[in-house]
C-alpha cells in the first residue's frame, strides 16, 4: 500500500447504502422484535382476544393463533421476520405454544435493552441467556408430572388446555375427547416406547354443520364426486385401485400437426383415439377393480367406459388423501396403467355420506390402517380455526403420549422457573448474573399478560402467584376467570413440557441472534421497513 493510502477511509458501501452500528443497531434491531412480539400477546390465554386479519385479495381470517397470524401479517422486516421464524419453528417442533415463544422474545429483548443501557457488553447477556436456558431445560425435568399415558381423563386435560380461548372452546369437552381417541389410534409401543404416527391420522373439514357433528372416522373420508351419474356410489368389498397417471389420450411424442381435409379422416383419428381410451379402460376392467381413485385427469370417453363396466371412479384426487388412501389400504399408487394387475388392488369398503358429499372409504386389510378427524362447522370462518385449533390439541397430546411430561400452566410454571433461576443467578459471578436475574423477569411476562389480557392487575396477580411459590406451591397459577390464586394442575390447566422447553429455547435462540448483531449494512433505504414499522400495512397493530 502507498504512504499516499494509508490512513485513509475506504469506501466500499455502493450508492446509496446505509449502515448502522453498535448500539444504534441493537436498539433499532430490539424494536422491531418488539413491535411483532406485542401483536400477538393480547391474544395469549383463555381470555386473549381473535385478530381479524384481511389479506391483499380481501380474504378474511380470523384467529387466535400466534403463527397464523404472523404469517397472514405478510411482515417484510428482515429483524421483525426473524421473529416469525420463532413462531415458525415453534409451530414445526412443538404445533402449540407459538404465542408465548414470541411474546417471550420480545420480553427478552427488552430486558436485554436495559442491561445494554448499563454498558453490559452483548456477549455477556448472551451467555447469560444460553445459562439461564440451560438450566431451565433442567429444572423442566424436575418440576414435571410424568403421566401415565393411558390416561384419558388427563390426556383430554391437556388437550382442552390448548384448545382454550380459541373460537371453539364451547365444544372443547367433545372435541378433546375425539383427538385423544384419534392420537390413541395411530398410536403404538416398541420397546417400551409409545410412538405416534401422525400420517395415519387425517382431517377433513366440512362447513355447514355443527362442531357438535364432527366425528372420528375408521378409515378415509374423500370430499369427492363419482365422474360419472350413472357410477355406483357405494361398494362393499371393492377392489379398490389408487391410480397416479390419467386416463386420457396420452401425448404423441411429437407433436405432429396432422393437416384432415376430409371427413371420414377426422373420423378415423376420433376413433383411434377412442381405441386407445377404451384399451387403457378394459385393462382396469380385466384387473378386477371396481373402483379407481384417480389422481390425474379422467377423459370423458372414459367415464362413460367405466361407468359402463360398473367402475366407480374419481378423479383429481388431492396428492394427500392418495398418500393416506395408500396407508390406510397397506397398498401401492399405481403409476403406469400397463403394468397393473390384480395384485395391485387393496380390498376395502367405499360408503356415501347423507348428504352426498362425502365418500367413506374403509379397509379391509388387516395391516392397513389409518382414521379421519371430520371436523364441522358452521362457516368456513368457523372451520378453519377449528381446523387449527384441533391441530395444536392433536399436538400436544402426541407429545403428552410419546414422553409422559406435563406441568402446570396458567403461568405456575413460568414463575416456579422464574424462582428456581433467581436462585441458582446468585451462584453466577459477573455479569451473567444480571442476565440470568433478567431472564428470569422474561419468564414472568406470561403470567402478566394472561391476566392483563384477563381485565385483571398483573402487578397484584404477580404478588400473590410469588407469595404462593415461596410457599412451597409449585403448581400455583392463575384462574384467569376468577383472578383468584389456585393449583392450575389440579384445575385441569396442563400442558406438555415438550412444547415450553421448546418455547424457551427458541426465544433464546432468537434473542441472542439479534443481540449478536451490531452492524446493519443495507442495500438500500433502511428507514422504509425502519423504526415506526408499518406491518405489512396492517398500522394499529402494534
Ligand atoms: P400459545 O400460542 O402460546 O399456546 P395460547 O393463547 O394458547 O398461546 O395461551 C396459552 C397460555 O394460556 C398458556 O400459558 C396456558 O397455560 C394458559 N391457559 C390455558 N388455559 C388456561 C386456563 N383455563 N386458565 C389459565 N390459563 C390457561
Ligand atoms: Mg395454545
């Protein structure tokens, strides 16, 4: 390097680029955390309230689901969507919980603002963080219930527990009793240890009923039409045959223009085609099956062939419900129409619904196994938060049934954590003890905003949750519909202690990768997607 160089600036950001550093970036970073972690919290618990969130197209959702929410928010922050990423992987690794995953990020963050105001380097909080964490990943295994598993009573608990607060509460009582039925079914023991396999279980939604209606279903459940009028809708011991390709007219392989200038050409083309349609029909005739679930297309030639042979066939089956069709049969889809043959057919029960709708598909195999969840509502507004909310109670009872470990909720658990860090803080030297302390107060969030979202004071509700802990009273949380002071557990307020050690860790995940950063250097103009975020145009969200 020239003396003439040395010393200078050098200039490497394009035209146009910003870039913020040190604290300026942190705080700039944590407000954005911030801003996403409190739209979601007034929905936490029993008493959360339902966002109402209307996309580009003027689609209308309405949901009391962290993620979803999230999601639908359409955010394009780069901090505030590593945010979402948290209820992401919440939703992925734990299907519940995904509110309190976020809410406790941003509690973290703002904690963690205050010690980096009292010149506390990052990198201490951080391994604050990553201690506290860790512990807490302990202590979980110590105040857990291991539960026996084959009990219901308790399994229904944990299911109506997530199910909470959501728009079909009113029905929790039924419902839970369906998804402990449905996770029991595809549930097994090897070696002593239960596992679930959730690829047999399936749901299917339907509006237009009561929730009360919905049911568990042995077999499949198809919202599908018959192609053709005059096809049975029913068959007892079919021969069922899972088609992957179409029946159609295949392709030439060049795509030859064939110039017809006369008539008796065109109808000699036509009946070529034809031939080839009924060809493709006769070898499904001659397999023996008499009814064909089709994944692709079917000609319209070829319905009237199958209907005419007796075949009941459907077409444009959803790749999922012919994955499932395939478990439920212990059979094969059946790619290539050339290479079928009898043994490729699964023996099953296909029934219609009341209402005609629906087709019922049983097996009949004894290997083959598989049950539906059909849940009803009365709109698809009504549907598709059933839809989730089931899904998380599905969930958390897998978890409940695989490992046995279940706590207290209703924010005993998080100060009983709470507690238990505070204590083992003042064995920390350095700055990590702060951390460790501030870690702690993060944890007391839930608890605060269960009962701020409760119309309740969480200052007198934190008093008292504490005084009962000192006490020795693990399982002391609150009754949100009361504010008074009771064992959560012994109320019925259980949750599976997968899902908050997953919870934890994520947040703290997070909030050390935001804390991590110190220099932004953008491409372009920082302050559109900056400080005052406008969510996804959604403004009075935060
Ligand atoms: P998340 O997305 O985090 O699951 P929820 O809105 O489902 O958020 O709320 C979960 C919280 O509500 C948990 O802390 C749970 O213990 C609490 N909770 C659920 N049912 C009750 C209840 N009946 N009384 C008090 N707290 C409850
Ligand atoms: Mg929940």
């Amino acid at each position: 390097m020239s003396n003439q160089l040395r010393g200078r600036p050098m200039i490497i950001l394009g035209e146009g680029a910003q870039r913020v550093r040190d604290r300026d970036a942190q705080s700039y970073n944590i407000r954005a955390a911030r801003a996403v972690a409190n739209a979601v919290r007034s929905t936490l618990g029993p008493k959360g309230m339902d966002k109402m969130l209307v996309d580009n197209m003027g689609d209308v959702t309405i949901t009391n689901d962290g993620v979803t929410i999230l999601k639908e928010m359409n955010i394009e922050h780069p901090t505030a969507e590593m945010v979402v990423e948290v209820a992401q992987t919440q939703e992925d690794e734990a299907g519940d919980g995904t509110t309190t995953a976020v809410a406790l990020t941003g509690e973290l963050l703002k904690n963690a603002e205050e010690l980096l105001e009292q010149d506390i380097h990052a990198t201490a909080i951080i391994r604050g963080y990553n201690l506290a964490n860790e512990k807490i990943k302990e202590e979980l295994e110590v105040v857990s219930d291991t539960i026996d598993v084959e009990d219901r009573n308790l399994l229904k608990k944990v299911a109506e527990t997530s199910m909470t607060g959501k728009g079909t509460e009113i029905h929790k009582e039924m419902l839970s009793e369906l998804v402990v039925e449905a996770v029991k079914k595809v549930s097994y023991e090897e070696d002593g240890e239960v596992f679930v396999d959730l690829d047999f279980l399936n749901i299917e939604t339907q509006s237009g009923e009561s929730t009360l209606e919905s049911e568990l279903f042995n077999g499949a459940v198809i919202d599908k039409e018959a192609t053709h009028d005059n096809m049975p809708s029913e068959m007892k011991d079919a021969n069922i045959l899972l088609l992957m390709e179409a029946i159609e007219v295949k392709e030439t392989e060049v795509d030859a223009k064939i110039n017809i200038t006369d008539a008796t050409r065109l109808r000699h083309v036509l009946d070529q085609e034809e031939e080839e349609i009924r060809k493709q029909v006769q070898k499904i005739v001659d397999s023996g099956a008499n009814v064909v679930f089709c994944q692709k297309a079917i000609d319209e030639v070829a319905r009237h062939y199958l209907a005419k042979a007796g075949i009941l066939a459907v077409r444009r089956m959803k790749k999922s419900d012919m994955h499932f069709l395939k478990h439920l049969l212990d059979t094969t889809i059946v790619s290539d129409i050339d290479d079928l043959s009898g043994d490729d057919l699964a023996k099953g029960t296909v029934s219609r619904d009341e209402d005609d709708k629906l087709f019922y598909v049983e097996s009949e195999n004894q290997d083959g196994f598989g049950v539906t969840l059909l849940l009803r509502g009365s709109t698809e507004h009504v549907v598709d938060e059933l839809e989730r909310s089931v899904g998380d109670a599905i969930d958390v009872v897998s978890q409940t049934v695989t490992d046995g470990q279940v706590l207290a909720g209703g924010g005993a658990i998080e100060i009983e954590l709470a507690s238990r860090l505070r204590s083992y803080a003042e064995s920390v030297s350095g700055r990590e003890q702060l951390a460790i302390e501030a870690f702690a107060n993060s944890l007391e969030l839930i608890p605060r905003v269960l009962a701020e979202n409760a119309g309740l004071d969480p200052i007198d509700v934190l008093v008292d949750l504490r005084a009962a802990h000192e006490e020795g009273n693990q399982k002391a949380g609150l009754n949100v519909f009361t504010g008074d002071v009771v064992n959560t557990f012994d109320a019925g307020v259980i949750e599976p202690a997968h899902a908050k050690r997953q919870a934890v860790s994520s947040a703290t995940e997070a909030s050390n990768l935001i804390l991590k950063i110190d220099d932004i250097i953008a491409a372009g103009d920082l302050s559109g997607s900056g400080g005052d975020m406008d969510m996804g145009g959604m403004p009075g969200m935060m």
